[in-house]
C-alpha cells in the first residue's frame, strides 16, 4: 500500500484556497491616509461570506454611534472649550481654515518622518501624534457640530442638546457621502477643526466687532 507524499496532502490545501488579488492603491489616493474610507495601503479582494458582511455592518454602526457620543461627551465635559471654538468659527471661518492648514502641515511633516524611520518606537511615536491630533481635534468638530445645530433652533422647537445631537448627525452623514463627501466636507471639517481647537485650547477669541458682526448675521 503506497502512501500519498506529504507535498501532495500540501499541494491541495492550497488548490482549495480562493485565490486572491492585490489591489494597487492608486498614487493620488495615498496622498489622504486619514480618512477612514479611503485606503492607503496594498488591500486584498476577495468573496466577503455573509459573516464578514455582517461584521463590517457592526463595525460601521458602532462607529456611527461613537462619533456623537464621542462629540456630545466634550460637549458636555468641556463646554467652554467647545463654545470657544464654536465662537471662532461663527466670527472667523476663514482664518480658523488657515490656522488648521497651518496646524496641519506642522503635524504632517514630523508625522510622515516619523512613520518612514526604520525604528520601531518612532513609527509607534508617529502613530501616537496621529490619534492625539484627531482627538484634539473632535474639540472643534464639537464646535462645528454646536454652529450646525445653532442655526438648526429657528426652524424648530429644539433643546439645546437635541439641536447639538442634530448638528452632529448632519456632520457626520454629510462627511460619509463618497468621494463628495470626502473631499468636500470631510477634509474641510477637519482642518475647520484642527484651526478652531488651537484657538479654543488657546483662549484666542475673535474680536467684539468681528463676533457681533457674526452674531447678527441671520441664519440662513
């Protein structure tokens, strides 16, 4: 009686497996790492089963979920900080965009020497600088979401945490809309935030002339 040859057992486990291939990211794409739904590295296709579909689903809601709670607990824990930048992107939209370019480019540089050194503790350090930014940084998107839901009260009979729970959804759905909402409204969220957190962490506030002229602009 001849036995099979160990290769051949080896050989068919890996006929059985799917084959799979490689998805070559497109260079452009790679130029925005942060945004959760776009990939910046080589990803794998294949037949996602049901589980994995219905994984993904989980993933999303929950994430879903997170962002308002995440927004609604500096809100409440920290509301001075959120009206600061509230304030400041009300009175001075444009150089709180600017300030958060600034801000922006001075983490982006140190981030991306960070994650290209061949050193364990430096990528890791890199990593570090990424989360702590975009924490900061839901400070102002908390304010942006205040600013969505102040010019939401006229239009209904709202409580202030309901209009600030409204302010967050239309933020947060307008920034899943694909490649519009990305671009659009994502990325100009985020340097908004990045502007109105330093100036909110700061204490700069906006002038009294420049803040009334803001304050009296109807909502549209």
């Amino acid at each position: 009686m001849t036995r099979a040859h160990p290769a051949s057992f080896l050989f068919k486990k890996i006929r059985a497996i799917r084959q799979i291939r490689v998805i070559r990211v497109p260079i452009f794409l790679q130029l925005f790492p942060l945004h959760p739904c776009i990939p910046y590295i080589n990803q794998i296709e294949r037949n996602f089963p049901m589980a994995d579909m219905t994984a993904i689903f989980f993933v999303l809601l929950i994430l879903g979920t997170a962002v308002p709670a995440t927004f609604v607990g500096w809100w409440l824990l920290f509301p001075n900080l959120v009206r600061r930048a509230q304030t400041r992107l009300e009175a001075t939209p444009w150089k709180t965009f600017w300030l958060g370019v600034a801000v922006f480019l001075a983490l982006f540089i140190p981030v991306l020497i960070l994650l290209s050194l061949p050193f364990g503790p430096a990528k890791f350090l890199g990593w570090i600088l990424i989360g702590g930014a975009l924490a900061l940084s839901s400070i102002g998107s908390a304010g942006l979401a205040a600013l969505i839901g102040a010019r939401l009260q006229p239009h209904g009979a709202f409580s202030e945490l309901g209009s600030f729970v409204r302010g967050v959804i239309i933020l947060e759905l307008a920034a899943f809309l694909p490649i519009i909402g990305w671009l659009f409204v994502w990325i100009p969220s985020l340097l908004l935030a990045l502007g109105a957190t330093a100036f909110a962490l700061l204490n700069w506030s906006p002038r009294a002339k420049t803040a009334q002229a803001a304050e009296s602009v109807p909502a549209a």
